[in-house]
C-alpha cells in the first residue's frame, strides 16, 4: 500500500454544506447539495469556478442520474423516494417507500448501473441502526427494496460490466460487495464484506470504480481517499485537505479525481471544507450511465 500526499485544486470554493454525488454527464460534471436540495453543474472544470445552479427543491436531494433520451432530465433520489427531475425543477414521483418507514427517513447516494436501472440507499435522519434500505428503479418506474437493516446506505457503484455493485454502509464501516444478474438486476445471493474500516481509518462514503476496476472510496472523517484493488487489498490512500471528503469521480478523459466534500460536522471550517476539488491520479473512470426509463 502507498500513500500520496499531492496538491489538491480548488475547483469550487467550499460553501456547501454536504456535498455528494459528483457524476460526469455529457461533458460536465454535476453533482448535489444533499440538505439544500440543490443540482449544480460546471463546464469549466480547471477551476475555481462558478457553477450553475439547475435545480432547487424544497426536499433533501441525495444523487441523480442522466435519463437516457431526454436531455436535462434526471431521475433523482430526493426526499421520501425516487422522482423523475424536469429541466424547469418539477417533480414526478415514482414512488416514496420511505412515507412507510417507522422512523423519519430521507435518500441518499444513488447511481444507475451499466443495464439502465438506478439504485438509491435511503438513512434515518437520526441515523437509527438498521432503519436505511437499497432501493432499485427499474426502466418500467417500478421501485423494489433490494436490502434493508443498511444504516446509512452511500455509493453504489458498479464495474463496467454491471455484474458487481459494492455499496458503503458509512456508519458501520464497512463496504459490501454483491454479485448482480445484469439481465434481471436481482442479486444473486447476499452481499459480502469486501472491506471493514477499523478506528481512526474514517467511514466510508461515495465511491467509484475505475477504468482498471479498482474501487476508489471517500473515508469521511479522516480527509482520505482510499483505492483498493478488486481483490479487496488496499492500494493506495491520498490525503485531500477536507476532513470529510463525500464522493469521488474520476474524469473520463484525463488523470483527476474530482471531490465533494462537506462544511457539516466540521468544527472550524476553511476554504475546502464543503469545497469541490480535484487531485491527480493515474487511472481514468467513465461517464455516468443513463436510466433507461420509459417515461
């Protein structure tokens, strides 16, 4: 295992309070302000730069992902449940599983996988243990509970062929793997521990995988990021200067990981702490995948 210690760039000054779910989307990268309920995107990304603002919702939105044949519109893992996100900031909601749980809940990080179907895990707002659920969209608009007794559910991510989903339960410190039928999206029997986090190692949070098919996650509370080979051996840690980086998401075209990270929890927050950034690394990763949905 090495540690890298480079310079990180700002690319976007740190004001927001819990940024996630950073994705690159038809040449730009996009990404969320989980608490505000806001959608930015930014085209000039060799940074600092002013991002735009596309969407702001009076609801927590935790991820969204591109839908395939419809420019500008998301599916979004926002509030109780899953909606379909319009250019003008509308909501159509598919379903909101968590108006049914027995302690106030929200989504979380979601991601649609190589086959079109969009995967969102959903907390407590209390971060009551066992309350958080995997949830999978599938290109009908149907939503089906794939896991529950998660606590706070964040990734997923995919490898380029769709068979394998590695989800990060962050306030247990551990991230699953599971094995995934690319046809059905079923799992195919449960999950596994891939990796556990021990003490003052952080707790695992947005992650992605790369064009080698390493697995590169953000280790809240430690101000790391952590790639491990898909042998489930620990690589490589780089340190950025946040001390709760959220997500991670590697430009498609050249060597930089780009990081949100978040102001909430820090006790003296600076300039990266809610910044966006990028750090040089030698692996590229993809663009987003499309929900495939017919509506």
């Amino acid at each position: 295992m090495t540690s890298t210690d480079v310079p990180a760039a700002v690319v976007v000054d740190g004001w927001y309070e819990l940024a996630e779910g950073g994705r690159w989307v038809d040449g730009r990268y996009v990404y969320v302000d989980i608490l505000s309920g806001r959608l930015f995107e930014l085209r000039d990304d060799t940074g600092p730069a002013s991002p735009r603002q596309l969407a702001h919702l009076d609801v927590p939105l935790g991820a969204v992902a591109p839908v395939s044949g419809r420019p500008d519109a998301w599916i979004a893992a926002a509030g109780t449940g899953i909606a379909l996100l319009s250019a003008d900031g509308a909501l159509d909601w598919l379903d909101r599983p968590e108006d049914r749980t027995p302690v106030p809940s929200r989504m979380n990080d979601g991601v649609a996988d190589p086959a079109g179907r969009f995967w969102a895990g959903s907390m407590a707002y209390d971060g009551t243990l066992g309350a958080g659920s995997l949830y999978r969209t599938d290109p009908d608009g149907t939503v089906v509970r794939v896991l529950d007794g998660l606590t706070i559910a964040n990734g997923p991510a995919f490898t380029a062929d769709g068979t394998t989903m590695y989800l990060a339960d962050t306030a247990v410190g551990t991230i699953l793997r599971c094995r995934v039928d690319p046809l059905s999206g079923d799992l195919s029997g449960g999950p596994e521990t891939f990796a556990r986090l021990q003490d003052g190692e952080g707790s695992p949070d947005g992650m992605t995988v790369d064009e080698e098919g390493c697995l590169w996650v953000a280790m809240w509370g430690t101000g790391t990021i952590r790639r491990y080979h898909l042998d489930g051996h620990l690589l490589d840690t780089v340190t950025v200067p946040a001390p709760h980086p959220t997500s991670v998401c590697l430009h498609p075209s050249d060597h930089r990981l780009f990081v949100t990270t978040a102001r909430y929890g820090v006790t003296n927050p600076t300039v990266t702490s809610g910044a966006v950034l990028s750090v040089p690394v030698p692996t590229r990763g993809t663009a987003a995948c499309s929900w495939r949905g017919r509506r």
